[in-house]
C-alpha cells in the first residue's frame, strides 16, 4: 500500500522550474554565435591559394558547433491529456496523472500559507522523482533554457553539472552540495530531466540510486513516461506552476463488511490513516 506524506515548504514562488534542487550546468557545450554561424573564409584578390597553409589555419580555427541535438519523441509518454484515453486508470493529481505501481510512495510539495500543491514526489525501491509542470510558450519548448539556468545555478553553489542524452532527452546530472549532520559538506546525486510538450514543460528529478544508476532508475522512468500533464486552456504566463491537487479520499463505507473487504483489496492511490504530516 502506498504511503502519502505532506510537507509544507516555505512560501516561495515555484514559477521557474530552475528553482529548487540544483541543477547542472555545462559549459563545455556552449558556442558564440560567430562560432556557431561564421562562413569559412575566401580568398582575396590577389591572394595566392596556399593549399598547406589552407590546411594548417583549418586545424587551427575553433571547432564548428555541433548540430542541436533531435526534439524528443513523445510517442511513448509523457502525454498531454488530449493524448489518451478519459478512461484509463490513473490517479488524478490536478495538473499531473499518474499510473499507480506496486510498492510506490507518494509524498506532496503543500506550500506554507497558500496551501496549495507545489509537487508531488513518487517514491520506489529507494529511489524518487520529483514531478512539476510548468506553462510553456505556445511556438517552443523551454528546457533547453531551463537546462542552461539550472547548470549555472548548481555551479554557483558550489556544486557540479554535465549534460548527457539519456531516455527522457538532454538532461543533467548534478553533483548537489548538502549540509551533513556533524556539519561537513558533502555532494549529492541528482538528475534533472524535462519534456516539453504542447504549452506545457514537465520537469523530473531523479534522486537516491536511480540519479545514476540505469538499472534502478528504469522503473521511475516508466512512471514519467506515463505521466499525463492536464494544461488547461486559460491564459497562463511561461513557467507559471500547473496547480496540483492531493488525491481525493474515498467516502466511508457504511456497511462494515464491505469495509473490511475492501481493506483485502486496497488500491495503491488510495489514502487511508497512514497518512502523515511532515513539517
């Protein structure tokens, strides 16, 4: 049976997916625009044409920029609501559906004072992913800026980032400074993906063995790509949050029998008295 916790985090604004657990930067992949766009030089008049000179100033001039990397294929998940069928089984979060599995923990994100759900972290096996969506321009996606300011701002507290093609896309892999009990700093693991889809931007963060081992992050993965993003159709500004919602709690039975047999049979999504507090 899952487990559901709520904690309360202090009011902030959650409108940039860039804020929050770090995130990664890398430098390594960046490039002017003269490198990125400059043609190749031609000869003067009256300039002799010196194939080994030619050859050695190519050998000398900056590497040209590297195609950007292939939109991500949505096909397999995460959809937009206008993807799938009403009537399949998943758990409805507000902005965010998710398909329950065996053994999955859910804890929510409530901000303190509005009360409202700023997150929803699906626990497995050892291993979580963070889950926010976000508003996104109608014409492009955001996370390749998202990307670029979540690296800068890991890098500026003292942490670590690289950029690598992983199964949900470009994503970060952060080395995130922590605070240990006796008072050291130490780095934590953490892995940040995100999907853009149509006026939307789902973000995921990877944490515990599944921010770097593949084996253990194969089932958290499987639960993003069912993921479904419920947009909306009002007017929302880019990276305004897409508001979450705790999980309706079933009506109590008025037959004890029933009660007791459904207790033989619970659902995963279902909250019951396990329900806790975090503050």
């Amino acid at each position: 049976m899952s487990l559901f916790r709520r904690r309360k985090v202090a009011e902030t604004t959650p409108s940039d997916p860039a804020t929050g657990p770090s995130t990664d930067a890398d430098a390594t992949t960046s490039v002017t625009t003269a490198e990125a766009g400059a043609e190749p030089a031609t000869a003067s008049s009256g300039v002799v044409d010196d194939p080994e000179a030619r050859a050695a100033a190519e050998a000398d001039a900056p590497a040209k920029a590297q195609p950007a990397p292939e939109a991500f294929d949505r096909s397999a998940g995460p959809f937009d609501v206008s993807e799938v069928d009403e009537a399949e089984d998943r758990l409805a979060l507000g902005g965010l559906r998710l398909v329950g599995r065996e053994g999955m923990e859910l804890r929510f994100e409530v901000e303190e004072g509005s009360g409202r759900v700023i997150a929803v972290t699906v626990g497995l096996n050892g291993s979580t992913v963070q889950l926010q969506a976000f508003a996104a321009p109608r014409s492009s996606g955001v996370w390749d800026e998202i990307r670029a300011e979540i690296a800068e701002a890991v890098v500026q507290q003292g942490g670590a980032a690289d950029e690598q093609d992983g199964p949900l896309g470009r994503e970060l892999l952060c080395r995130l400074p922590v605070r240990t009990e006796d008072g050291r700093t130490a780095h934590q693991p953490a892995r940040f993906a995100g999907v853009d889809g149509p006026r939307w931007f789902l973000r995921a963060v990877f944490s515990g063995p599944a921010a770097h081992d593949a084996s253990a992050a194969a089932e958290l993965e499987g639960v993003v790509r069912k993921t479904v993003v419920v947009r909306g159709d009002e007017a929302m500004a880019p990276r305004e949050l897409i508001a979450l919602a705790l999980p309706e709690q079933p009506a109590p039975s008025e037959d004890p029998a029933q009660e007791a047999s459904g207790r033989d049979d619970l659902n995963p999504f279902e909250r019951g008295p396990e329900i806790t507090e975090v503050r």
